[in-house]
C-alpha cells in the first residue's frame, strides 16, 4: 500500500503533495513540506497510509473522537 502526503486546508479541503512507495520517502517529503509551510502557507501536512487514494482522502476527513482527558475529575 502507497502513503499518501496531503494538505489539509480550511474547510478540510484537501490537496494531494505526493504519493509515496515507502514511509521513509513520504516522511521526508511531508517534513519538506512543513519547513517550507513555515513560511505562511495556511494548513497542515499530512502522511496517510491507505490501499488508494479515495480510502486516504476518506480518512482525513474523519472527524475523530478526542482522547481521554487525564488529571483531577472534581
């Protein structure tokens, strides 16, 4: 399965940065990316293990449940 490295924009818009053989190759890329995005681009960059394309962009536009809150429960 290929990793996919998405931007994630305002309004979960989503712009496909590359397609990738190995995680390696796509952490690389991502982590480029990000450095450049330091400069002002609006967005997060993402890596995405996915068997395609479609089943990738489905899951970043999963809302996820936050995790457990830790500490004091008074």
């Amino acid at each position: 399965m290929p990793y996919y490295v998405y931007r994630v924009g305002a309004l979960g818009v989503l712009t496909k940065l590359g397609e990738f053989a190995a995680f390696r190759d796509a952490s690389a890329h991502a982590k480029s990316q990000r450095t450049a995005d330091a400069q002002g681009a609006a967005g997060r960059v993402k890596v995405m293990f996915a068997d395609n394309e479609l089943i990738a962009e489905d899951l970043l536009s999963q809302v996820r449940e936050p995790g457990p809150m830790t500490g004091d429960d008074d």
